[in-house]
C-alpha cells in the first residue's frame, strides 16, 4: 500500500456476491454476506474471509485501514445484532482499524450532490428503494427480503418466469418460450426445475439466476416475457414512486439505480429509465460499480487520524466501531456528526 495514503476497502454485499474496491485499484469478489441468501454458517465464512484478506491486503497493523461494508443484510431499523456480528467477525480475522457498517443503499444516497432531491433503486437479486431531499435521513421503500417485498427484482422475474413457465405446459396459460429456455438453462424440464428449487434451502440466488433467461425471452418478442417484465418494471416504478413520496421530493430531482437486472441488461435500463423520466425524474444515472460509490463514500469521510461521516443524508444509518477498542459498547453508536 506504499504511495497511497491510508488503506481504504469499499466493500458492497448484495444478495448474489460481495464486490471490494480498494484505494490502491484493486478489486475482487466473493460470496454473499447475507445470511438469507447463503445461510447463516456460510455467511459467518464468507464474511470472516473477506476481512482476512483484507487485513492481508493492508499490510502492516500500523497502516490503520478504514473499512465501508455496505450489505443487504443490514436492516436500519433494527441493526443490533447484524452490527454485532459483522463486527465480531472483523476482530476474530485480526483486523484492526475502522469499521463502518451500513446498509448497501446508503452509500449509494451520498452519490449526489447535497441538496439535490435523490431516489436509489436497487434492482438485483433483490430490489429496494430509498429517498432523501438532499438535507434529509433517507426514507426507505421495500427492503424486506423475497417473501413480503423483492418486487421486480432478478429473483422475482426469475419467480414469474419459472411459474410461467409451468402454467403454460399444464395448459393455465398461453405457450411460452420460456418453457424451452429454461429446461436448456437448467438442463431439466422445467417441472424438475421447479421441485429442485423448492427443496434446495436458501435458493433465493438461484431463483434470481433465472432472471437472465426472462429478459432474453423478452428481447426475442416472447409475448409471456414481455408482459413479466413490464410488469416488473412497472413495480419497481410503483418504489421510486413511493419513495419519491415519501422524501417530499421537489420537481428536480434524480434517480440512481443498480444492480444486475439493470447492469446486465442495456434495453431493461433502458425501458425502466424512460418509465422514471416519465415520472418525473430529472436525470436517470446507472451505477455499475456499487462499490466503488461505497469507496468514494469512505475516501470522503476519511482523514488519516478518524473517519467521520457529517453528511445528515446518511449519518443516522452507519455504524462506526473501532477494531482496537474493547468495549462492546463501542460496537452500537451511530457515527459522530
């Protein structure tokens, strides 16, 4: 890390992988951190060695490395024992430095100016929204994991498809190509598909894999597929829409959205970048590095003696510990303004 200053690691945790960003230009990947995706002992691994290697990565102890986890299992509204965990497991790899933990919206929020009205979607294996009018805490739409929310996400298409499919071969709706594509993508008939998902635990990635298969249904004119996605899209709308409402957003303001439903495809950005301007966003940005946005979040916030976050758009959900304190209290505090 010599000739770069501070060592600093933006890692984003969605609901497939975990992409980290380094300050010296690195980037790797690994598996989910969340434990409704990959089950709570794989989780506990998988956390534990990105924080391995990121003590490996940053050198000498001395180098005081600031770290952003920004994950999807992090609920704001009730963060404890996530925070808790996340940190437990960054002091039993040996790191030792600052440790700033977040839901992996809020990065993506301070990815704007201040001032100016801003709505995140999140359009992954999961899909979520938030708002802020550039002054204030956010206000989160969705976010409640594939069973009570997830709405036009890569698992919920992935869903709409493999029903779609099925109904379609026992007559309870129109012919699909999706009943071909799938069977090919899974080599399995799709009712073989079907109960293989159903008994594998955690499958919510492995539903999300089929999101892909939709989307090229849809781009061949499959009439099936094409009404899944606008109906996807017309839900993650019907979240900026929400969202937007929420935060009280003046005339002006901007979208940002992520995720690999809309990293993966240019002509689904599109469609649902012409539904937002229709709403009336101002400007509709595709972020295709989340943590990258996590890394410029943390290199703004960060001096060579502390990290501080002072932007009010995000400060009441980001937890600060330091490593090297023993206290457990110090483990619960919101970061300082």
């Amino acid at each position: 890390m010599i000739g770069t200053g501070r060592p600093r690691y933006g890692v984003d945790s969605g609901g497939s992988t975990t992409s980290i960003r380094t300050s010296n230009g690195e980037h790797w990947e690994a598996p989910s951190v969340n434990p409704s995706s990959v089950s709570k002992s794989v989780s506990v691994r998988s956390v534990r060695a990105i924080f391995e290697r990121i003590r490996r990565h940053a050198g000498s102890p001395g180098d005081w490395p600031a770290v952003w986890l920004a994950s999807a299992s992090l609920d704001p509204a009730s963060p404890g024992r996530e925070v808790a965990r996340l940190a437990a497991a960054a002091r039993s790899a040996g790191l030792r430095g600052e440790l700033v933990i977040s839901n992996d919206i809020t990065p993506l929020v301070l990815d704007a100016p201040a001032g100016q009205g801003h709505v995140v979607a999140v359009c992954g294996t999961g899909s979520g929204f938030a708002a802020t009018d550039g002054r204030s805490p956010v206000r989160r739409v969705g976010s409640c994991e594939y069973l009570a929310s997830d709405e036009g996400s890569a698992f919920d298409l992935g869903l709409r498809g493999l029903r779609a499919a099925v109904r379609a071969l026992d007559g309870r709706a129109p012919a699909t190509a999706l009943t071909v594509l799938l069977a090919k993508e899974a080599s399995a008939d799709v009712p073989v598909l079907a109960r293989t998902l159903a008994q594998t635990p955690f499958p919510k990635p492995a539903v999300a894999a089929l999101a892909p298969v939709v989307v090229r249904a849809w781009l061949e004119d499959d009439r099936v597929a094409a009404l899944l996605v606008a109906e996807a899209i017309d839900e993650l709308i019907l979240g900026v829409r929400a969202a937007r409402d929420a935060a009280a957003l003046s005339p002006g303001w901007c979208l940002s959205v992520t995720g690999g439903v809309v990293t993966g495809s240019p002509e689904f950005f599109r469609e649902f970048a012409a539904a937002a301007a229709r709403l009336g966003a101002e400007s509709v940005r595709l972020v295709t590095d989340p943590a990258m946005s996590v890394l410029d979040a943390l290199t703004q916030f960060t001096s060579p003696s502390a990290v501080e976050l002072t932007d009010d758009r995000a400060s009441a959900d980001v937890w600060h510990i330091d490593l090297v304190a023993i206290k457990e209290s110090s483990e619960h505090h919101r970061m300082p303004l």
